[in-house]
C-alpha cells in the first residue's frame, strides 16, 4: 500500500507543481484576506485573542478553496477510475489525498503565517514561540485535512461543488477552530507569550483521532460504486 | 414493516401526553423564583433539544446499517428521522432565544454552551438536504448521505465536550440536569413533557414513512399497469428525498 | 482440459434509480474467447463493462469474472483486467510517460514495460509532452498502453478502435486484438467487423439481451434490427 499511496501523492504534486492551480490561490487569498481584516477592524495591529482570531479565520477560508479543488482534477479527468481498476487498497487513496491537502495547507502557511505577522501581529514572535505555532498549525492542519479529504470527497459528485463544502466543512471544522484559537492565544499575547495550553493541544489531537477514524471507516464508500 | 398499523393509537396517546405535559407545566410544577413564568418555556425547550439529538443520532445508526446492508429502508428511516429532527431542531432554537430573550434581555447569548453546540449541529444538518438533492444518482445519493449522517452522528457528542470546555461562562447553568437539582414537581413535569415530545416524534416519524411507503406503492403500482414500463410514467424530478424500490 | 469460463452472467441486474440499466443479462463467456456486444445507445453496453470491471456492483442476480464472485471477491481480480473506456482515464496535465508510470506504479509494474509500449505503440517522440496536447487519436493510443499496461487475462474494450486512423489502428492490434489467450469483451457499432473477429455475440437493448449465439451463427442484418 505504501507503493500505492507514494504513486498517487507523488502525482498529486507532480500535478499541483505542473499546473499550480490550488496553491497559488490560496495563498493570495490569505493576504487579500489579511487586508481586509485590516479595514474590516479599524486596526494597524492586532494581539492576543484578536491576532489568534484573524488568523485561524484566514486560514480556514483558505483551506476551504483547496478543499473544493481537491478531488476536481480526478473528477474530471475520470482519473478516480484509474485508481479504482487498480489492485490496490482504496484507503491509499484517502491517505494521499490528506498528505496531499497537508502538504497544500504547509505551502499556504509559509506564505500566509510571515505575511500574517507583517501586516497585523502586534508582539513579535520569538524563536520559542514560533516553534510552538508550528506545533498547534501542525495539529489543526491535520485536522483541516482530514475532515476536508472527506468533504471534498462528500461534494466533488455533487453538482454545487463550491457551495457545499465550505457549508457541510465548517461546521465540522469548529472544534478545531476553538482549540487552535484558543492554544494560540497565549502566543500572541502582548505582555509576553504565555505557555501552550495543553488542554486545546489535547482537543485538537482527539479531533485528529476521531476524524481520522471516521474517515477511515468511511471514505471506501465515497469511492466505491 | 407495516408503519400504517397503530397510528391512530400513537396519535391518540400523543395528543394525550402532551395535554397532560401542558397541564403539569402549567399548574403542576412550581414557578421558578429566579425567571419567574419564562422558565416554563423549559418543558418545552430541553425535551425537545433531547429528542432532536436522539432523532440525529438515530438517523446515524439508520444509516450505518444502510451502508452495511444496502438495503434502501434504512436509508429513508435515516432522511425521515433526520428531517423530523432538523424541524424539531429550528424549534429548540427558536424556544432557545425566546427564553434568552426574557432571562438576559437578548435573543441571543454565547454563555449557554447547550445552546450554542446546538446552533452548529444545526447549522450541519441544514446542508443534509441540499447535499442529498444535488445528486443526482440516486444510489450515490443515498450512500453518500449515509456517510454524512454517520460523520454528523459521531460528531454530535465531540462537538458538545469542545463548545463546553470553551465556553469559560462566568453566567450559572441555568438548565440543572434533569437528574439532580430540580424539585421533584418540577421533574415530574419534565418528564412527563419529554415522554410527549418523544412520543410526537415517533408518531411523525411513523406518519411520514407511511406515507413515503405508499408514495412508493403507488409508483411501482403504476409502472406494473403501464405496459411499457417506466416510459409511461411522468418523470420524477429530481428529489432530496430517497426513493423506494418497487417491493 | 476444460477451464473455467472466464465470466459469468447470471440474471446480472443493475439499476439506476428507477430504471433498468441491466436487466437479468446471462451469458457465460470461456477463457480465451472473444464476446461482441452490440447495441443502441443507452442499452447498457458500457454499465455491462464496467460491472464486469468491478467498478459498479450488481444489484441483483450473480457475477463471476475469472473465477472470483463479484462484488464481494472483486479486489483478487482487479489485477488481471484492463478496461478501455470511453473516457481515457489519463491526466491531461501530466506527460504520456508521467502517466504511463504512473500506473505502472500503482499496479506494481515495471518501468520498462511502459517504455516498450510507448515505443510499439509510437508514441517515443512524444512521451514526454502534456497529454492535453496530443490529438484524439494520440490519447487513443495511449490509453490502450494505460489499458494493457500490466499484461491483463480479460480486456474490456468499449469501441476500442474509435478515434483510431487504419495505421494506428494496426499498431494496437497486437496490444488487444485476440491472442495470447486472452478473453475479450468488445463493444462495437459495427456489426459484420464485430462478429468477424468475435467468437460470441450479445446483443442488447434497454437492458435485456435479445440476441446471444455464436458469433458465427449471427447474420449482420439481425444486429441492426436491435437498433429500431
């Protein structure tokens, strides 16, 4: 199976970094994003629950655009055929595509997280701090993941595509908002960061588990006729 | 199943319950020192949110065993119980804010982690409809709504342990437990209330799977007499609803 | 020695929605023998391959394809066919060699394997250029080498030389014509070049099969009385 799901990740790439639809937009969506929060709340700078605020919501919006493009490229092509007539386990396929949305989600995150800082982010981040940033952003980007693959598997057969994932993925989404908004608090707080909350670090890791199980569970009958 | 037989009976005794329920939670029950009459509201709010949650989780195991049977029932059972619940749901909200409303003064406050949790689960149930509706292959309609029932399902309870932790409400819990904390008069008409909505429920419940039945009935029907098959029937549109085989 | 048939229909019954894509369609097809299927469109020609493809499970009646039950069995012989559909099955993205490998990966085939197949098929110069750009018979052709790819026993085919000028018609020939023991279903508009190279006809129409004999036994004329 880890043949199987190098070989469909790897075209995953191979497809994003040939055609480079997913990624460069939501990228630019996230800064468009950070400007208008900038207007939208009267401010030059934001700290503390405010900045952790801005910044999940920037960047669950964003994964909502790849999460309606995931499963696009498949869907047209007949592509899902292909793997489907192979000998292979449909779970790969699920695994891929999460790596693959994680991987998306990274790239976003190099630009938007900097640009983040620029634009809006009050204290600055120390080394320390970042660290533990990238910690929650790993945690909550694996959720994103998990539960987008499974949305995004959910809409790509439905005629409004585009209006059905963000409805039927936000909601979903939530528990992972509250705990990385409230882990990230701390860090951006404006009379030095504060420690990381373990109880969110522990919510967001439980969302992992039981998603990832759910979609484990699940995703063959997404693809199986 | 025959969900045509009993339903006068389950209607009669519906009706019953719940004028029973309406009494004690009028005359029966104590005022509440604190909210005054608004409290009543409370029969009505929390066992209808208790059967709303029932009905979704119910839906959810309906719909594991249409994904392990394949069998069409039990998808129809899920979109019934599902559907009833997203009524009832819209009910738990509004009763939700008039409550607020005479407590706090607002329609709405974030304070009342229940409510909020309720809100969003809500919001997720709304888009069962739509989603079902725009596919158009029924099979794939069905199954697919079995695997968001299910996902919906087992993230009721997750969701309600995260809103709750979040909340750091500095307001009390207005809603004791049904369990402890409330005086016995005032259990007694709880109880009796979430006996009726429960009751109206499957009586719903069984009025709408009776009729989709015989929906289903009557097309097989009228496909049997029409001689050539299914080109003499007017076209069914596009539906949200599932479809029946012919039995 | 008498092998096993390499498919075989029972009552095999497929819906969708309310009408009848497949409907108690029997037929038993022997190893190595070549079945045509005719017949109007929406008929139910491409559902019956893709049943057969494990892609769609039957609804009703019962399925063996090579030996395995479908669905339940249908991962054990996924391997051992290949199926050329209408839609190419390829990433118009991707290159024709990025594709070819591709699935030569997932089916845990070789690479040169696919090498010599876009050699045979002379597709070399190419190989390495955006499918999207290749003309419709160029992604005919390599579909048939997606098709083939990992040496299948049963090939479905749906209208194989569709798309196809005489040449490269001739160069796929020995890719998926009839030899080496494999079985075939071919699908075809084409009623006496159908049965000149088929063993078995069937015929259908809404669903049902109206007409199932020996290839041989079968007068063109009558495939075209499936079309009114």
């Amino acid at each position: 199976m880890s043949r199987a799901v190098g070989a469909l990740l790897r075209k995953e790439l191979q497809l994003e970094l040939r055609a480079p639809q997913i990624v460069p937009a939501m990228a630019l969506f996230s800064v468009s994003t950070l400007v208008v929060f900038h207007f939208a709340l009267q401010r030059g700078q934001v700290a503390g629950d405010l900045a952790a605020g801005v910044l999940w919501v920037t960047l669950l919006f964003a994964a909502m655009l790849g999460t309606s493009r995931l499963f696009v490229a498949d869907h047209e092509e007949g592509g899902l055929d292909a793997f489907l007539l192979a000998p292979v386990d449909r779970t790969a396929l699920l695994v891929a595509k999460v790596a693959a949305l994680l991987a998306f989600l990274a790239a976003v995150e190099l630009v938007a997280v900097p640009a983040f800082a620029i634009l809006l982010l009050g204290p600055a981040p120390s080394a320390g701090e970042l660290a533990r940033l990238v910690a929650v952003l790993a945690l909550a980007d694996a959720g994103i993941a998990v539960t987008g693959t499974l949305v995004g598997a959910l809409a790509v057969q439905t005629r409004a595509r585009d209006l059905l994932v963000p409805l039927l993925a936000l909601p979903l989404l939530i528990p992972v908002v509250i705990g990385a908004a409230k882990a990230t608090t701390p860090l951006f707080a404006e009379a030095g960061a504060g420690s990381l909350p373990l109880r969110w670090v522990a919510i967001l890791a439980l969302y992992d588990l039981l998603f990832g199980l759910l979609a484990y569970a699940l995703f063959d009958f997404l693809v199986e006729d | 199943m025959r969900y045509g037989t009993r339903l006068t009976t389950l209607s009669l005794l519906t009706a019953a319950t719940m004028t029973a329920a309406l009494a004690l939670a009028f005359f029966y029950a104590p005022m509440d020192a604190d909210q005054g009459f608004m409290q009543k509201i409370f029969y009505v709010h929390v066992p209808l949110a208790i059967v709303a949650l029932c009905g979704f989780v119910f839906g959810g195991v309906m719909a594991i065993q249409h994904l392990r049977t394949r069998d069409p029932r039990y998808d129809l059972r899920s979109y019934v119980a599902i559907h009833l619940s997203l009524v009832l749901g819209a009910g738990v909200l509004v009763t939700g804010a008039i409550w607020a409303k005479a407590s706090w003064g607002h329609w709405w406050v974030w304070d009342e982690p229940t409510l909020v949790s309720f809100l969003i689960i809500f919001l997720l149930y709304a888009t069962y409809q739509p989603l079902r509706f725009s596919i158009e292959d029924p099979e794939r309609q069905a199954r697919y709504a079995s695997v968001f029932a299910i996902t919906a399902g087992a993230f009721v309870p997750l969701n309600f342990v995260a809103v709750r932790l979040a909340q750091s409400y500095t307001h009390p819990r207005v809603f004791a437990t049904a369990d402890g904390g409330l005086p016995p008069r005032m259990q007694v008409a709880f109880l009796v209330s979430l006996a009726a909505f429960a009751l109206l429920f499957v009586t719903l419940w069984r009025y709408e799977m009776t009729s989709k039945h015989a929906s289903a009935q009557l097309r097989s029907l009228r496909r049997k007499l029409t001689a050539d098959g299914d080109r003499g029937l007017p076209a069914r549109g596009r539906s949200a609803a599932p479809s029946l085989p012919s039995p | 020695m008498a092998a096993a048939p390499a498919i075989e229909l029972d009552g095999l019954t497929r819906r969708y929605g309310e009408r009848v894509a497949l409907d108690g369609v029997t037929v038993s097809v022997p190893a190595g023998a070549t079945l045509v299927v005719f017949g109007p469109n929406g008929a139910g020609k491409s559902t019956l391959l893709r049943v057969l493809a494990t892609l769609l499970r039957p609804h009703a009646g019962a399925a063996r394809v090579l030996g395995r039950a479908l669905p339940g069995e249908g991962w054990a012989v996924r391997g051992h066919l290949g199926l050329l559909a209408h839609e190419p099955l390829l990433y118009g993205d991707l290159t024709a060699r990025e594709n070819l490998r591709f699935h030569a990966r997932l089916h845990g085939v070789a690479r040169g394997r696919a090498e010599a197949l876009l050699e045979h098929v002379g597709l070399a110069a190419r190989a390495d250029e955006r499918v999207h750009t290749f003309s419709r018979g160029m992604v005919q052709r390599l579909a048939v080498c997606r098709a083939v790819l990992h040496e299948p026993e049963l090939l479905l085919l749906d209208e194989p030389r569709a798309h196809l000028d005489p040449a490269a018609a001739a160069l796929v020939e020995p890719l998926i014509g009839a030899g080496d023991g494999r079985t075939r279903v071919v699908t075809s508009h084409d009623p006496s070049g159908g049965l000149a190279e088929a063993d078995l006809a069937l015929g259908l129409r809404a669903g049902r099969a109206e007409l199932l004999r020996r290839a041989a036994d079968v007068d063109p004329a009558e495939i075209g009385r499936l079309y009114r």
